[in-house]
C-alpha cells in the first residue's frame, strides 16, 4: 500500500492504496462518491467516466498510480447545484430511464463540448459511441448534447 495525494472535484485528498487500483475503486471505495459506476470493467461501455485534467477517461481501468498530480473530476464535481448546462439538458430532454450509465454519459458529453462547443450531429453521435446505453436512450441523449452545445 501506498500513500497518494489526489485532487478530486477540487479538493485535495489522502488515500492510501495498491498502485494498480483503479480510480473508479479509489472514487467509490475510499472516497464515498458513488455518482461513477461500475459497469463492465474493460473501459468500453464508458459508465465509470470522469474527467482527468478535462478529458474523458475510463475509471475502470486507470491505475492510482498513473494519476499524479492530474486533477480528477466526478459526476458530484461538474456542478454544485446540478446546473451545468449538460445537466439541464438532461433533465430538459427526459433522457434517463433506468440512469445507471448516465454519469458516464454526463461526463463525456461535458468534456467534449468543453472542446466542441458546437458539433454537428454526427460529431455527437461520433463522442458519445462509446457510451452504452442498456435502455436505448440513444436519441434523448443526442438532443441533450445538442441543447447543451446551444446554452
């Protein structure tokens, strides 16, 4: 076990783990936020996304170790109030349904509009690929990207 300063949703945290224990397990396990979820464990199906230094990344498989002094961002960071404009656009387009993979949705739809404020459909649907959605909400989710990329 080793000791790791880690700086998550602005705040920095101690948390003593294995070096090969990913992020998702220290987020959830050590440090309670349980917004990032488990899904399939091979970062493809993109429920444990967060943000490393504003890009998307899978939690599942991004050993402690290999953090440094990046600065992580969860699902609980993206907004105090629940209003970032990715959220807003969620709930304005109804789009969870069973809202297990939507975390991982949220996250990767933030970070590419950090860097893509204004796609075209198709560059939506390019991002979020990646992002499994067992209920099909394929379609709300697009229309939420797009609302957000208009606020």
């Amino acid at each position: 076990m080793e000791t790791y300063s880690l700086t998550v949703n602005g705040a920095t945290r101690e948390v003593e783990a294995d070096p090969s224990t990913p992020i998702l397990w220290v987020l959830r396990d050590h440090l309670d936020l349980s917004g990032t979820k488990f899904g399939c464990g091979i970062a493809q199906c993109g429920a444990c996304t967060v943000h490393l230094n504003g890009v998307a990344v899978r939690s599942c498989q991004l050993p402690i170790a290999a953090v440094g002094d990046q600065e992580i961002t969860t699902i609980e960071g993206l907004s105090e109030n629940g209003d970032h404009p990715v959220q807003q656009a969620w709930l304005a387009h109804d789009v969870p349904q069973c809202g297990y993979c939507q975390a991982g949705q949220i996250m990767t739809a933030a970070a590419f509009l950090k860097e893509n404020p204004n796609p075209t459909d198709q560059e939506i649907e390019n991002a979020m690929h990646g992002n499994i959605c067992r209920c099909g909400t394929y379609t709300r989710i697009k229309a939420a990207v797009k609302t957000a990329s208009n606020s």
